[in-house]
C-alpha cells in the first residue's frame, strides 16, 4: 500500500481541533495587534531563498528542496516565510498604505531534514512579520504577541530568550571574536562545524552536538555592540519588562540565518527538548534592501505549530463539536422522508446527519451516541402514518412523540437548551 512520504503527516480528522483553535486563537490576537494575513506561493524561485538566508546556511546547502521544473528553472519549496513575504512586499508596493506593514502567515514549509519528534519534512509554521521601522518598542511588541500567543493557548513552562547581534559591522566583529575564541579548539569540534568555522562561525552556535556546545559554551561574549546597538538592545530588554514579559539574556542565540541583525530569540518549552525552539526570530535590517529595496528595518518570528501540538497535546485532547440531529429511520422509505427533513434542518443552521446505508435502528442509535448528537429523530412507519416523528434527547435521555409539523421547533429547544447547560458547567 502506498504511504505518505517520510517526514510528512496526515493531520486527520480528529487532530484537526486542536490546529483550529491554535489558528483561531493566533488570528484573533492578530487581529488585536493589527496584523493582516498574506498567503505567498509555496515553491518559489529558488535564488530567493539562497540570497536571503545565505549560502552558508544548512537550511540552503542541506535541507531545501530544490527541483528542476519543465522549463530548467531552478524551483524550490519554501523553507520558510520570511524571504517570501518580502519579495511579495516589494513586488507588489505593499509599504505605501502603513508606516509599519504588519503581515501574518500559516502554512507548510518544507525541509529535507531527518524526520524526528518535532521534526518533519513539511511542517507548518505560524508567524508575523513587521516591516518598516527600527523602534525597539515595535520588536517589544513583536515578541509581546509571540508571548500573547503562548499565554492564551495556555502553553505553560517556556522561556523567552534573547540576544543582540548587532548591525552590519557588530556582526562581523562578533564573528572575528569569535573565531579568534574557537581557533585553538577546532579540533574538539565536530567535522560539521569545522567548516562552519570556515564559512559561517555562527552556527556552531546552533550545532546540536553535545561537544561542540562545550567548545563555544565558555565563549565570553559582549563588549562589541556599538552605542547604536547597545542603546537598541537596552531600550528593548526595558521595555519587555515594563510589559512584565520575563526573558534570559543568552549570547549563543545567534540565529544562523545571514539575514539577522540585532535582536534575535527564540522560545523554548521544557516538554520539547532542550535544543529545540518553539518559536524563533528577531530583526532583519538589512534584508528588505539588500532584495532590491529601499533601505527598510523589519522584525518578525515564526512559531513551528507541530511543537505548538506537542506542548499542547497533554492538556488539551479536544474534541470536535458533537452534531445537533441524528436522523434515524425504521421501515420502508423512510430514508426519503428523513432526507428531506435534513435538509430543511440543515437550511435552518441545524447540523445534522443520516445513515445512508439504513443499519438496524441500534446501530443507527450507536451512530448517534458516536456522533455526540444532541437529538435523534426517529422516522417509523407506524407514526409517520399518523404525521409524527419520535425525538429523542440524547442529553436527558428522554424520548416522546411530536407532530412532524413541530419537530425543527422541538429540535432547536433541546439544542438551546443543551448549550445553557453546557455553558452553566
Ligand atoms: P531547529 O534549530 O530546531 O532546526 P531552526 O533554527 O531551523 O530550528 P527556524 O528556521 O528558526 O528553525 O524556524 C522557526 C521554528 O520553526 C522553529 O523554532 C521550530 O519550531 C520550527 N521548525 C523548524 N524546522 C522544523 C521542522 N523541520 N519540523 C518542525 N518544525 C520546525
Ligand atoms: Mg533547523
């Protein structure tokens, strides 16, 4: 038999709850924050993403999914969002109606890494970007509506950690000292990040090798931001706690993304592991120009949603609404009439369904009491032949004959009646 490709999953019915809420609690602080959803293609020119993120990245030389399509142009599945939402910024004017351009995403990103807990090849990602100012207060808002997030979908024991890595020339200074750092350790490291340490010191940083955590572990770090960038970095750590959001300063988040200047973070969640981040981000300065733009400041992060699932699965097993009516049927053509009942029910906002294939009316009442429906209408031939139908709440477990003229009125009683209940408990 066929099966779904390593590293990608079904999200069945019964799951599908639990991403609703996670998207519906998002968008509604979203909304809250004044953040628009953009929707971008998911494959793209694959330079795009080569350029933005960095050929040095492992996203770019290991993980992308690139193809050839019909015409030879280089394809590739979008590994991200970021370098997407800013080609489609600039491409389509999208700076000129805000000062600051906020814009929200959820969708499947892809990478070709080896498929693990919290780890798959398509994934999906939810997050923001805000494009358009350098205001330390918009990269507190940022991280803010990261945390909002957290906090409302009831994500307990996380940290906030942050870093700052400086404009253009801090960057590069706090790579030479860190190369300076790790030269007489190079041979404790791994061969992975022993071209890192060639092409990209940084993401040594971000190795999930135990030994090569120790190398860079004692690294002492600040002392190279410029007064610019300090002043930033203080404006933004005071501005997170005068919103009372907790953070831990943590020099060895450096993001290993070219695209990142200044403040970078992440989010970490015990139950998911110490290396592995729930969200990351951080501002990316030099971007938007170095695509092609105007010299434009912008901040953003992304949450990974299958490790929003597993921090939440514990808590959460959701379910999914039961239905208002089950239409059960005894006798011969009965299924007509209750179809065209249903789908006078279903005119009037009343979910609802039918056994097609006419079981025994237990098993149509097992149906029902799988289905969680709220009442079940019972069609016999016996009382249709007298204009009646038999309903029954489920919720009372009570049952009694009712003129079929009056069955959508009945049906409505028990369902406001079933939610008070609901709502007093
Ligand atoms: P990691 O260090 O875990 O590989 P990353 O630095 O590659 O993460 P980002 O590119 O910053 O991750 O993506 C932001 C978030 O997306 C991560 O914090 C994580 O929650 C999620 N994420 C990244 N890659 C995957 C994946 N392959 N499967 C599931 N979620 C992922
Ligand atoms: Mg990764």
């Amino acid at each position: 038999m066929l099966k779904a490709l390593r590293g990608t999953k079904d999200i069945l019915p019964a799951d599908v709850a639990l991403w609703r809420k996670i998207e519906s609690s998002a968008r509604d602080i979203f909304a809250l924050y004044d953040y628009k959803e953009i929707r971008t293609p998911v494959m793209e020119e694959a330079s795009l993403f080569i350029r933005s993120i960095g050929t040095a990245t492992d996203i770019v030389q290991k993980e992308m999914y690139v193809f050839s399509d019909r015409a030879e142009r280089s394809i590739a599945l979008r590994p991200e969002a970021t370098a997407s939402i800013v080609r489609a910024y600039l491409e389509n004017s999208l700076g000129q109606e805000k000062a600051v351009t906020k814009l929200f995403y959820i969708g499947p990103m892809f990478r070709s890494e080896r498929p693990q807990k919290g780890r798959q090849r398509q994934f999906h990602q939810l997050g923001v970007e805000a494009i358009g100012s350098d205001n330390p207060l918009l990269d507190v808002e940022v991280i803010s509506l990261a945390v909002r997030i957290m906090r409302e979908l009831g994500i307990k024991d996380f940290n906030l950690n942050i870093n700052s890595l400086g404009c253009r020339k801090d960057k590069a200074r706090i790579i030479e000292k860190y190369r300076k750092a790790i030269k007489s350790r190079l041979d404790s490291l791994c061969g992975e990040c022993r071209e890192r340490y060639k092409k990209n010191v940084l993401r040594i940083f971000d190795c999930k090798n135990p030994g090569c955590g120790k190398v860079v572990e004692g690294i002492e770090s600040g002392g190279f931001l410029c007064d610019d960038c300090a002043a930033h970095f203080e404006s933004v750590k005071k501005g997170l706690s005068s919103v009372g959001i907790n953070f831990i300063i943590d020099p060895r988040i450096v993001r290993g993304l070219d695209y990142y200047t200044k403040t970078v973070f992440e989010i970490t969640q015990k139950d998911l592991g110490a290396k592995d981040a729930i969200c990351a981000g951080g501002r990316y300065n030099n971007l938007i120009e170095e695509m092609g733009g105007k010299d434009t400041p912008a901040v953003g992060f992304a949450f990974g949603m299958e490790r929003m699932i597993l921090s939440l699965e514990k808590e959460n097993a959701s379910e999914e609404p039961g239905m208002d009516v089950f239409l059960a049927v005894t006798g011969q053509g009965m299924l007509d009439k209750a179809f065209h009942m249903m789908i006078d029910l279903r005119g009037r906002g009343l979910s609802c369904d039918i056994d097609y294939n006419e079981k025994s009316l237990k098993a149509q009442m097992r149906m029902a009491e799988k289905l969680r429906a709220g009442s079940v209408v019972i069609f016999g031939e016996d009382e249709i032949k007298k204009g009646k139908i038999s309903l029954r709440d489920m919720g009372k477990r009570e049952q009694k004959e009712v003129d079929i003229r009056d069955a959508a009125r009945e049906i409505l009683a028990i369902k406001s009646g079933t939610t008070s209940e609901r709502g007093n408990t």
